[in-house]
C-alpha cells in the first residue's frame, strides 16, 4: 500500500517540516513549536490529517460487522452521531483507535495517524461476504481545527450553527457550494471539529481556513493530547500491554456481549493487573522511552512516552508502575531526575472556561 | 519516601477514588462496575461521557458524602477522577499544575 501524502502538501507553508509516522508522510511542525502549541491552547488551529485514514463500512452486514470489529458499542449509532473506539485484536492488542462516524448508507472509521494500513488489513481479515471495506481516503481530505476559538473560525469559515454542535455530532454541510461532512470532536481537550472535504475542493479550503487559524503539525497536536490523556496508541500500545495497562479501558464497552478481543479484555479487567499507566513531570530532560523509575535506587518501572511540555515547561510523560504505585503525588526518579507524578488532565484546557458566543 | 511510604500515599489516594467512582456510579446509575472506572480517565465528553446536568447530580452527591462544596469550582474539577479526589481530600493534593483556564 502507498504511503500517505497530504493531498494539499504543495498549500503548506515553506519551511514545513515533514515526517513518517508508520504509514503517512505527515507535517511534524510548520513553523515554531511554540507558535503552533499557543495556537491550540489559547486561539485555534488548523490540522492537517492526512496521516488518518478514512475506511468505509458498507453493506447488508456493516451494522453488524462493526459492531463485532470496535471495542464500542455502535449498534444504535446513527448518522448523526460519532465516536472514538480501540479496535482490538483477539489477543486483546491494540490494532487501532479510531473515529467512527456514523452515516446513512453504513460508517466511515478514521484511523488514527499512519495506522490506516494495519487498520484496513484487520477489517479485511474479519470481514465475511455480506460486509464491503472501501479506502475512501484518495477520495476526500481531512482537517482539524481545535482551540479555545475554534468555534469561532467555524462560524467565519462554514456556518456559526456548526461550531454550538453537541459533542460528537455529524452533519452533512455545504462549504462555498461543495458537499462535506462536519464533525465536532478533536482530541486536544479544547473545542475541536473535523471536516471531511472532496480531494478536488481540498486545497481551496486550506487556503481559505488558514486566513483564520495557525496550522499546528504532528509534534504539537501529540504533546496537546498528552496534556489531557488522549492516548496516542503507537507510543502507548506494544507487544503484551493490554489496554487496561495502557490506560485506555474507557475506549472498550466490555458490556458488550461480543467483539473481537473481548475475552482478552474481559480477563484484564477480572484479573490482577500487574502494571499501571501514570503521568508524570520534572526535569528538563526528555527521557526516552524504556528509562527506569526507581526508588531508592530500586527499579519499580519504566518510562512510557516522553516530550517536553510547552504548558509545565518540564518534561511531561507516562510511567507504567506497579499497580499499588501507580497514583498521583508521589516523587520518584526517573533517570537521575525526580519527577512527580500527576493527575489528568496535566493542562486544563483552556475551552473548559470559554463559552461559543 | 520509602517504597513503603510512597504505597501507604498511593493507597490513600486509590481509596479516595474508589469512592468517588462508587459514588459515581451509584447516583448516576451508571450499569459498570466502579472498578471499571480508571482514575485518569476524562469523566466529560469523551470518556465516561458525562453531562451538564449529572455535574449538578454530582455537586449534591459529593457534598454529602464528602461534606465539601464544590459548586464554585471550575470544570477542571471534574477533569478525571483522581483531579477530583484531590478537591474531595486535600490531603492528596498533587503538585499544582499549569492552569491555562
């Protein structure tokens, strides 16, 4: 399968900064840092997400099929509607997290970034004669805007009724005469929409949205996820972490009679768990990740996924510990660093005390 | 701290969420178990997927099982379940951290 490229590459600002992350050529940054990350926490940007593939769910069977493939609950979801599920494998491993969207004619999931190919790979594994799987991502493009005044680029950009959508709403939309599809969900913590946009009307509304918003690449939009506990599967997953350790048991209904790695789950869930996922802070060193957290030179755990976080202005990162050892407040060592670690969300977002005007 | 002095914290602090998520999941009715409730898991929106009105549910049922009043605080409170049992027992509370609200 052909790696992914942003079908408005050639819009992005000079100087942009590219790279791959697993399947997709995506923009780590397109310009400072710092400029793109104030753009999410105290104004709004625009996303690039190019890097995510859009997997069509079609046919007779797609209500079922889908409902056996996503750890959630999609079974009376309707067009209206969207929602981000884990999908599994039967050892109970993470495949994906993905955005389903709900649509008349079945469901669209939008992989997370680069992992559109091992998505599409285990759809079409599980998927018997009554269920179609389409790649609809040559035919569309996908941009975010998330901030605290997001809201507000929606209504200059598309239509003000758009931005007061409930959480998690689908519509279909008009943008200067062309069909799309308008979702309001983001992974930041702060007001966040997506649009779904014909590939041929793509870099119109690139151009035009970034008359009103900063373009924030991959580097910033994974720290902001960070700062709220949005997990970020390929750097979280791995071989023999389920998703109870990963911290991301919320992403799964195990009320759910039957999907695929449930009974995976449903052990983790009944048994004792040997490690937990907790944030931590301090130092100015990123350590990497696999560094270990002792106590009184005692090795207890590891380090998950570090960055350096522009909010704290300290390394910011996840331990998995023990789970007796896996809370809030306590001051370990992390390398030669102490650190402490944290309760969610690290940085408040900015959108939890800004109303839609 | 000791090992054994950082688990005697860990362990308060597991406590405190294990009752809040038993309150949680009593006064709103949830159908899970509270252990499902993982302690850094977002309570709005996306995650246990909250709402307006079960914040309001959770005010009254908060100041009468913990005897504190949070009505004037902000939705950050609310941001996962050890933010809260910081608010619910001071005694708890982590390191203050950037607040960008």
């Amino acid at each position: 399968m052909e790696p992914l490229t942003s079908p408005v590459r050639s819009a992005h600002p000079e100087g942009t900064a590219y790279g791959t992350v697993l399947d997709a050529e995506v923009a780590l940054s397109f310009s400072a840092l710092d400029a793109e990350y104030e753009a999410i926490r105290e104004r709004a940007a625009l996303l690039d997400l190019s890097g995510e593939r859009i997997v069509e769910i079609s046919g007779s069977g797609a209500t079922d099929f889908a409902q056996k493939v996503l750890a959630r609950d999609v079974e009376y979801m309707t067009a209206e509607r969207c929602m981000t599920s884990l999908v599994l494998a039967e050892d109970g491993a993470v495949v994906d997290q993905v955005v389903v969207w709900g649509r008349e004619d079945g469901l669209l999931l939008e992989s997370s970034t680069g992992a559109g190919s091992r998505l599409l790979e285990h759809l079409r594994a599980h998927a018997g004669p009554d269920v179609e799987i389409t790649d609809r991502t040559a035919e569309h493009a996908l941009f975010g805007l998330e901030g605290p005044y997001a809201w507000g680029v929606v209504g200059r950009l598309i239509d003000g009724e758009l931005a007061a959508l409930p959480f998690e709403s689908v519509v279909d939309a008009q943008w200067d005469g062309v069909d799309i599809v308008f979702a309001r969900t983001g992974v930041t913590g702060e007001y966040g929409y997506k649009v779904l946009v014909p590939r041929e009307s793509a870099e119109r509304l690139w151009a035009k949205a970034l008359e009103h918003a900063v373009p924030a690449g991959q580097q910033a939009v994974e720290l902001a996820m960070l700062e709220v506990r949005q997990p970020v599967v390929r750097h979280e997953a791995g071989e023999g972490v389920d998703v109870l350790e990963m911290g991301a048991g919320w992403l799964v209904d195990i009320t759910k009679d039957e999907f695929v790695g449930r009974d995976a789950v449903v052990a983790a869930f009944g048994g004792k768990a040997e490690r937990r996922t907790v944030g931590f802070s301090g130092g100015d060193e990123v350590p990497a990740p696999g560094t270990p957290v002792t106590v009184g030179g005692e090795k207890i755990g590891e380090v998950v996924h570090a960055v350096r976080s522009i909010g704290l202005e300290s390394a910011l990162g996840l331990l998995r510990l023990p789970p007796d050892l896996a809370a809030a407040g306590l001051k370990l060592t992390v390398g030669d660093t102490e650190v402490t670690t944290l309760t969610s969300p690290y940085v408040t977002p900015k959108s939890w005390s800004t109303p839609i005007i | 701290m000791t090992l054994d002095e950082l688990r005697a914290t860990a362990a308060a602090r597991h406590e405190t969420c294990a009752q809040i998520k038993k309150m949680i999941v009593s006064r709103l009715d949830l159908p899970i178990e509270p252990a499902w409730i993982t302690d850094d898991q977002p309570l709005f929106g996306r995650g246990l997927e909250l709402d307006s009105l079960d914040v309001l549910e959770l005010y009254v049922a908060i100041e009468a099982e913990f005897g504190v009043a949070l009505y004037d605080s902000d939705m950050s409170v609310f941001g996962s379940v050890s933010r809260l049992a910081d608010h619910v027992n001071p005694t708890l509370a982590a390191p203050a951290l950037v607040d960008q609200a």
